[in-house]
C-alpha cells in the first residue's frame, strides 16, 4: 500500500519527483508514432516483468511448472 501511494503522490521539490515530472513533460510532446512506440514499449517490459514475478512466486510457492 506504501509503494501505491508513494507513486501515486510525487513531491515535484524532490530530485526524484523533479525527473518524473519532467519524464511525464518529455511523453507528452510525442508525436503518435513516437507515443504507440513507447507504449508498446511498455508495454512488452510490464509483460516481462510480470512473467518474471509470477515464475518467481510459483518458485517461492513451491509450485511446478507444467507443460501444456
């Protein structure tokens, strides 16, 4: 519950919030091609990312993994 509100509330006076304000400021003057490519980026990292978590907590579960 941390995290979200830390994410969903940035301090713009910090370094940190600064650089994903101005992160923000940079995507929105995307043209359309420039925007569907970032979100395809993100896209392809998130579903990494989460099939990394999930083989992580199958492994940390004990699970097995089976094939289809």
């Amino acid at each position: 519950m941390a995290m979200y509100l830390t994410e969903k509330y940035i301090n713009p006076f910090t370094d940190y919030g600064f650089k994903r304000l101005f992160d923000v400021a940079e995507i929105a003057k995307f043209n359309r091609e420039q925007l569907m490519q970032y979100e395809d980026s993100l896209k392809y990292y998130r579903d990494l990312k989460n099939s990394f978590d999930t083989a992580r907590e199958d492994r940390r579960m004990g699970r097995k993994k089976t094939r289809a």
